[in-house]
C-alpha cells in the first residue's frame, strides 16, 4: 500500500491550528490543507465556490457538506498532497469525518488527530485579535503575535486585515457551530485510537514542539 500521512488539527476556532499547521507544513514538508483559507481565495476571486460560501461564512454557519468534501478530494487529489497533508478545519462534522475516512482510505487512513484545548474566554480574544495578511495569509494577533510593523505583514509587507467572521457576534457563533457539530469528532477519533490532546494554552513555541514530540511518539513523523 502507498501509505500517506494525514494529521487532523482539531481545536475550537481561534484554539491555533492554523498557526501550528503552517509550522508542521515547513518542518514536515507536507502541505497545509485549511478549508477555510479555501474558501475565502475563492471569495477574494469571486468565484462561484466564493460566493456560495460566502453567506455561510459571513454567518459563521457550515458551508454545506457537499461542496466542502467535493474541494477537499479535489486538493488532496493535487501533486504536493502525494505523501499526504496537515488539515485543519476539515472535517467539521460527522460526515465529512467519515467522508475522509473513505478518502483516505487507500493510503492507510487518518494518521494522527491532535486536539488543542483553550478555553472559550480565551478562543474569544484570540480571534478578536487575530490578523490576517491579505497578500499570503499569514497570521498574526495583535498582542499575542504582533508583526514588527503594525498593520504590515513582516513575510512580504502585505496590508494586514481583519476577517468579517472575527467580529465578536460572529465568533459566538462559531463556537456554537463547534460544540454542537464538530466537537463530536473528539469522540468519534478517540474510539479509533487516533486523538492526542494537547494544552494550547501556552506559546506558539511550547505548542509546536509538544506536536513534534506527539508525533515523533507515535511514529507518523520522524
Ligand atoms: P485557528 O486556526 O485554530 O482558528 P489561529 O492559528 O488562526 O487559530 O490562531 C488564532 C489567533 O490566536 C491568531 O491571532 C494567532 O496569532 C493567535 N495564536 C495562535 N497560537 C497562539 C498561542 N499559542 N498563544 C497566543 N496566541 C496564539
Ligand atoms: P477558524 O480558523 O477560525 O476556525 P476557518 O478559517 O477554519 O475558521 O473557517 C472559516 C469559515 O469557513 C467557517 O466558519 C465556515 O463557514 C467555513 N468553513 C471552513 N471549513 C469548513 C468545513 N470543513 N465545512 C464547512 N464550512 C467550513
């Protein structure tokens, strides 16, 4: 079997996945796969897909599951996800769990699904705060990961914005979102022996090398 690595990067909006993917992605050399980061090229291109997503996401709402498990087969499916990739923010609930599973299925599954737990009061300012460059979406967060130059993205010197989503009346129900439909999955990858939990409440650096510790031990990174 031609056996790939897939990590699933769960954790409440704001808990750090897409930090911790973009620092796996350059130590593992396999490609970050951010659902949302999909979708909102597709918005900032007025896509069709853009523009289907767009009223969910302005609601903090699902994109519907059809679409979503359609982009994510298509991407897996492109040349630098050939030995596998990090997800984060897919799956998000049951079916697209089991949409992956069949996915992946092939090249041995889903390898590892480490969970980072912040608390909710923290999941709040963290998102409040977070901002996005809008040239290479790097992301920083106003006082917890500030660029050197306010506004200015320290990677390529893009304008730094904030996402419509991160507004707080739209994060409450994200977080809604989470618990009643992703939080599930916790459940469903610990029966299959798949989920590690991890303290995100501390620096980008300590979370980063407990993930590489976590995935040394289970030996689906070396
Ligand atoms: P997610 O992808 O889970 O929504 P992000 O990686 O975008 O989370 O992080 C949310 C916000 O929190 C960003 O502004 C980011 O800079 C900040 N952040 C990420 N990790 C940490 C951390 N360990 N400590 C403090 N702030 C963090
Ligand atoms: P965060 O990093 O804060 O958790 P994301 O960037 O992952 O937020 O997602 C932003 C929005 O994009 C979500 O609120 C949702 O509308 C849409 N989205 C992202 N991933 C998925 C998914 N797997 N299924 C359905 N909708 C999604």
């Amino acid at each position: 079997m031609n056996r790939r690595t897939f990590f699933v990067l769960l954790g409440v909006p704001g808990a750090g996945k897409g930090t911790q993917a973009k620092l796996l992605e350059d130590r593992l050399g396999l490609p970050q796969i951010s659902t949302g980061d999909i979708f909102r090229y597709n918005l900032k291109n007025k896509t069709e897909l853009g523009l289907l997503a767009q009223s969910y996401m302005d609601k903090g709402e699902l994109v519907p599951d059809e679409v979503t498990i359609r982009m994510v087969e298509d991407r897996l499916q492109q040349a630098d996800a050939l030995q596998g990739a990090i997800l984060d923010g897919f799956p998000r609930n049951l079916i697209q769990a089991e949409a992956l599973d069949q996915m992946t299925a092939p090249y041995g599954g889903v390898s590892l699904v480490p969970l980072i737990h912040i608390s909710d009061e923290d999941a709040m300012l963290r998102i409040t705060g977070r901002r996005v460059c809008r040239s290479c979406g790097a992301v920083y967060h106003i006082e917890f990961n500030p660029p050197k130059k306010e506004g200015v993205c320290g990677l390529d010197g893009g304008e730094l914005y904030q996402r419509d989503d991160d507004k707080p009346e739209t994060v409450r129900n994200r977080l809604y979102v989470y618990y009643k439909q992703t939080s599930p999955l916790v459940g469903y990858y610990f029966a299959k022996g798949l989920l590690v939990e991890l303290d995100g409440n501390r620096s980008i650096e300590s979370v980063q090398s407990e993930l590489m510790e976590l995935l040394a031990e289970k030996e689906v990174a070396q």
